[in-house]
C-alpha cells in the first residue's frame, strides 16, 4: 500500500466510524467518589468551549454544525440548539469577550455577541482564511493563551512527509486575525492542549505516525517551555525513535522530547488542567488527557479519559481516570475533548456515541 493511499484510508476510517444509539453510561468507570451522567445528546461531538454566561459550544466534524449547550435550572442537563451550520468541519471552538471562535480548514469564523443571540446566531466575520485547505489532519482544536492570542494547529498533510513550512506546527494569531506567528514546529496532529495554571506553559497532545507497528511510535504528551522548539517529526518521534524514511536527516537530539509516552496509537485529543473546586484538593492542576482510541492497531488501546499529575514540571503518575467505552475489541464510544464548568464538574464529549457527558464528585 503507498504512503499516499494509506493516508486516505486512515482520514476516511477516522471520519465515519459508526455512531451507536445511545451511550452505555454505567458501563463507565470512575475513582471512588465520582458520578457520570449524560448532560447532552449532541451528533457528533467535538471540541467543548464555555462562554461567559455558561454556555457551553460543540464543534463537529462532517456534521457541519455547531452548537449551543444552555444549562438547565437542575445543572445536571443542557437543552440543544444549533447555532451555525452548512460549515466546512468546524471542528474547533473558543470564546473570547463575548464572542465564539469556530475553526473551519482553512478559515477562522467570529459568531459576535454570541450568548445573547443563540436563537438568532449572528452572520459570521471570517478573521482569516490563509490556513491550508488540505482535509487530512486539517481540523483544528483552537483555544486563547494566556496572552491573548488564538493558537491554531496545523496538521501535517500526510502520514510522514516533509511538508513544507505551513505544516506540522501550532501557530498563533491575535483576536482579529493578525499578527501571524509559528509557535511550534514539527507537530505532526495536534488535537488538544492547555496552559499549565501556574507556570503558564503550553502542554500539548500530538498523534504519533502510523505503519511502524502496533506500538510504535508512541503518542505525546508535550511541554512547550517557551515558543520556537521543535518537536521532531517527521524525523523523529517519542524523543528518541527515528523515522525509518527521514530519520537519517536529523537526530533525535536536536528536538525537545515529549514530557510524557502515551501509547502507540492512542490518539490523544483534549487536554485540560483541573482548576474546579469540586474534586479534591489533590485533584486541581493535574491534565486530564481525552483518548480517543486507536482505529488500525491489531488491538485495540486508548478510549478513556488519563490523568496526569505533575510537579516540578514532569509528569510523575498518568493513570485512567474513566475507562469503560472499549469492551474486549469492541468501543461504543470515542472521548474527544475536556472541559470544566464554574461548578468544577468535568464535561467529556464523545463523538461516536453522540453525547456530552458530565463527571461529577461527592464526599
């Protein structure tokens, strides 16, 4: 099979696994002490972002839509409404002074006054349309730094290739689409990252290559210290594994290593620091990571939602935190993205079963 067709065939696998009826909640996992229910049924949901007023916005993929979760007097559940659609994969979402960000291919939409106008969405202002229009790897989790600017991934347009300098990087923009930056280079699919809330760095998951077998190379988590280090593909990958085609280039000691090897093949996603109230205290500022499992291993790994506690830096533990969506060889669900309410309860969204669901803690 050519590297070109293998390409396809894994965009168009990850784009139409089978959606299951209604998610099998119970058949979850948790620590002691924690609950999940279903707070929405969303298609296809994606990518989470909270506005000022606790709204909560879903991307999609091939659904087009975008929409609008508005919390129910009981928090528990969310009523559904659609706030934008016909779009081309607006995978990415993020809110920003009363407005919402959506993420197409190419293009960055502004939905402004968002929250006062759910029942009438205003008509978009596009901020930028100068990202590539390639579809592979082309969707974009988007999220607003600590600085204020909007940081915009670009996935390599392949498996493995040298791309030219569009690709492979996690770039950043100011608000109204100026200012262009490359933050990081030689990220091969990046589809979630946050901000550490006391350091302020970037962490970052990032999609390992596929053909190099059932655990090769390993997924990354990533810590980005400050802007303009490279992450190594396609030369190397894990920090420490050159690529048998373009590894020979460069060598794995002139790349900044991942912080943390998650696995071969577990597609990482979300990715967000606890800083609710609602966990235990020993919870806040540990990453909660979103697999979303794999889809060409000869078995499958990932489908849950890992933690990771962190001091000085490192990651000293990453365990599951919700498992349960993969039974033997069988997932009825695929966890996407990560986000914490005012509350401090933790939203997942699942976009195989169609749904959002809402993690809970009581003494």
């Amino acid at each position: 099979m050519t590297r070109l067709l293998q390409f396809a065939v894994a965009t168009l696998l990850l784009c139409s696994l089978p959606v299951h009826a209604e998610p099998s909640i119970d058949r979850l996992k948790l620590p002691p002490g924690f609950s999940v229910e279903l707070y929405a049924s969303v298609p296809g949901a994606r990518s989470l972002a909270v506005g000022a007023r606790g709204t909560v916005f879903v991307g999609t993929m091939d659904a087009g839509r975008v929409y609008a979760l508005k919390p129910r007097a009981d928090g528990r559940s969310a009523e559904v409404t659609t706030v934008a659609s016909g779009l081309h994969i607006p995978n990415g979402v993020a809110f920003r002074d009363g407005a919402l960000y959506v993420a197409e291919i190419n293009r960055i939409l502004r939905y402004d006054d968002i929250e006062a106008r759910l029942d009438s969405p205003p008509k978009p202002v596009v901020i930028t349309d100068r990202y590539p229009r390639d579809r592979g790897h082309g969707w974009k989790f988007i999220a607003f730094g600590p600085d204020g600017w909007l940081y915009v991934p670009v996935g390599a347009p392949c498996n493995v290739c040298e791309s030219d300098e569009r690709y492979a990087l996690i770039s950043r923009i100011r608000p109204d689409g100026s200012g262009y930056e490359v933050f990081a280079r030689g990220v091969r699919n990046t589809v979630g990252f946050d901000w550490h809330p006391e350091s302020g760095e970037l962490w970052f998951n990032d999609h390992g290559r596929d053909w190099m077998g059932d655990d090769l190379p390993s997924c990354e988590l990533n810590r980005a210290t400050k802007a303009g280090l490279h992450f190594g593909f396609p030369y190397c990958h894990q920090g420490d594994t050159a690529d048998p085609e373009f590894g020979a280039k460069r060598s794995c000691s002139e790349f900044t290593p991942p912080a943390w090897k998650q696995g071969g093949h577990v597609a990482p996603n979300g990715l967000r620091f606890y800083g609710g109230k609602m966990f235990p205290a020993e919870y806040r500022n540990r990453v909660f990571v979103a697999q979303h499992g794999s889809w060409n291993r000869s078995k499958k790994n990932g489908y849950r939602v890992m933690m990771g506690t962190i001091d000085g830096g490192k990651i000293q533990r990453f365990e599951p935190f919700v498992e349960g969506w993969l039974e033997g060889e069988r997932a009825w669900g695929r966890p996407v993205d990560l986000l914490v309410l005012a509350d401090g309860s933790l939203l997942i969204s699942d976009d195989q079963a169609g749904a959002v669901y809402r993690v809970t803690y009581r003494r």
